[in-house]
C-alpha cells in the first residue's frame, strides 16, 4: 500500500532539511526560496519496536519494516493558486500525496530569513491556507457545473454530490478547509473524489530550536490555539537538532545526544508514528524463518482485504487466516506454544483484522 506525505509550507521554514531526516534522499536545501523546484521523493521505514522483539524470537533471514513516502515540495507563496513562482505545479503534487505535513517555522533566528521578513507561525498558515482554498474553490466550482447537467437527468448520486459540493463553497467562501466542515466518513467517502486539497488530513509540524525541543514556546501556543477546531494534529521538532542526529555514526551517540536534550527518541519518529495515525493506518505482521514483515492496512480492513495488500491473488483466492496477537506471541515465545496455550484462532472473510495481529493466510487460485 503505497501511502504518501507531502511536506508543504513557504520557504525557508525547514522542510527540505525535515525531508532529509525523514528520508534516505539527500534533498538540496540552502537560505533562499525556491530552493526546491521539482518535489524530492523519499521512502522512510515507520519505526515499531514490535518488529525487533519478533526478530529476537524467530531470528529470520530478513527483517522488512512497513514504509511510507515522503514527498518535499517546493515552497508556495502568496498567489501560487494563480500559478505565482511555480505554484500551479506545486498545487498538483500536493494533490498527489493522502496526506499533508505542513511546516511551519517557529523560532528565531537573524541568520535564516524568513521570505514575509519577520517570524509569524499563523500569518504563515493562512497564506498557505488560502492558497489551497482558493485552488479547491477553482475545482469545486468546475464541479457544481458539471453536476448541474447531470442532475438534470435525474441521476440521485449526483444530486447527493451536488449537495456536498454547495456546502463545500459556502465553506471555502467562509475561508473554511474543507477538512474542518464537520462531515461524516460516509461524506469524506463521496467527497474523495472530487480531489480537493484541503479535504486531506494535516499535521502541523512546528519547527522550532534546541531550546524549545521539548516543551514548545509560545510560536508553538499560537499553533494550537489557532487549529484547535480543525481535523489536525500538532507536532514540535527541532529540524536541525534532527539533522544533526541523522550525522552522528553510531545508536550510542545518537542515544548520548538525546538524553543530553532530554529526548526518549528522534523527533522524526514521532512524527512518522503521528502520520501513519492521521491516515487511520495500522500494522499486521508475517512472521517466518525466511522473513518478518510488517505491513501497512487501513483500519477496519477484513482480512481478505488485508491479504490482498500482499498480493491480488491472496484476496480472490482467500480461504482463511490464521491469527496470533502479537502479545501472546511475545508472551509464549513460539507459534507452537501459542497453539498449546490455546490462544491461536482460525478466521474467516469477515474477520476485522486488530493492530499488531501476526497472520498467516490460506488461499487458493
């Protein structure tokens, strides 16, 4: 399941460096905007603990973490949805990604200048806001024009739709994400396809300094009181400090380093954890002496669905799952002892697969 993030935000706020945390891609990133034209893709492993554990039982030949992509795209400006800088261009990568990490820059500091001249979190967050609303306005107006020649026919799924779309202009016009316009999932599911910006989930990530790592400041402050009512997340990080662990040789000095700043673990991580939680994502594994493998499934998927994350194949020909929790296993130390202890379940198609679940599936084709 391919899933992407795309790090937004104006320039110079820290996002190429923030990518380069993130990602095994070496994005260029220097003190001028525009730094980035083309958006750096990059692939991060999603950090879980439950995977080393496993290892340590079974001893695999490989062990094969679940990932994400990360996507840093270039900075907008004010007027990027009338195609100022690059604007039109960076808008349709945007588009591309499930979900947005939007940086914003919340400390000082004379030598990094700030494209506005003057350090302002939530000035910042409205330019880009607006950029996007204003692109979202541009194609949810396109689509009330062409539902309206649909509706005509009678067609009751474009008249549902149209509703959407009228309730999602008087929104916009009120400078409303769409995000935040308190629709049910059963809504989200229609609106999806009408590939509007800021129906995607966001996470605010307040860059800030070393002094402000870990307990925030009062950029931070105005951060969560200005999207207290939105559908959205908060996140500090310091992007240099976690540039500066991502330089340091061994687990140790990075450990050392941490500890210094009274840290429990990288920033990055967190944050990777926080998006994989904001795409209502979660972990099954496979657990063999040839390989333990996480792997990413949507929440509330059945286990047909998340056997067909594996391969197409192992959904149509789906017979059964069997299914070990992960604490069990952990507890018991084998498959073998989790079968003794009874605690191992044969399961069927409507079997809704649980968070860390450790499956082994039964198909034929």
């Amino acid at each position: 399941m391919a899933l992407k993030c795309g790090i937004v935000g104006l320039p110079n706020v820290g996002k190429s460096t923030l990518f380069n945390c993130l990602s095994n891609a070496k994005a260029q990133s220097a003190n001028f905007p525009f730094c980035t034209i083309e958006p750096n893709l990059g692939t991060t492993s999603v950090p879980d603990p439950r995977l080393e554990k496993l290892e340590e039982l079974v001893n695999p030949e490989r062990v094969v973490p679940t990932t994400m992509e990360i996507v840093d795209i270039a900075g907008l400006v004010k007027g990027a949805s009338k195609g100022e800088g690059l604007g039109n261009q960076f808008l349709a990568n945007i588009r591309e990604t499930d979900a947005i990490l939007h940086v914003l820059r919340c400390f000082d500091d004379g030598n990094i200048v700030h494209v506005d001249g003057s350090v302002n979190p939530i000035r910042d967050k409205e330019i880009i806001d607006i950029e996007l609303q204003l692109k979202d306005f541009e194609t949810i107006d396109k689509k009330i024009q062409s539902l309206a020649r649909v509706i005509k026919s009678g067609d009751k799924d474009a008249l549902k739709e149209n509703e959407l779309a009228l309730r999602i202009k008087t929104g916009l016009e009120q400078g409303k994400s769409v995000r935040g316009l308190g629709f049910s999932q059963d809504e989200m599911d229609v609106i999806k396809s009408f590939n509007l910006i800021t129906s995607k989930p966001v996470m605010y990530v307040c860059n800030v300094d070393e002094a402000s790592v870990k307990s925030g400041n009062q950029y931070v402050e105005q951060v969560r009181a200005a999207v207290a009512a939105e559908n959205a997340e908060v996140l500090v990080i310091g992007a240099k400090i976690e540039a500066d662990i991502t330089e340091l040789e061994t687990y140790d000095e990075r450990q050392m380093f941490l500890e210094e700043l009274g840290l429990e673990e990288p920033g990055v991580n967190r944050l990777i954890r926080q998006a994989y939680h904001l795409l209502n994502l979660q972990t099954y594994f496979t657990a063999g002496v040839k390989e333990v493998r996480a792997w990413t499934i949507r929440k509330g998927m059945t286990a047909p669905q998340a056997a067909g994350v594996i391969h197409s194949d192992f959904e149509k020909g789906f017979i059964r799952a069997e299914v070990m929790k992960y604490h069990d296993y952990i507890q018991y130390g084998s498959e073998s002892a989790v079968k003794d202890a009874g605690k191992f379940k044969v399961e069927g198609k409507e079997y809704v697969v649980e968070d860390g679940d450790i499956m082994h599936f039964r198909f034929n084709v």
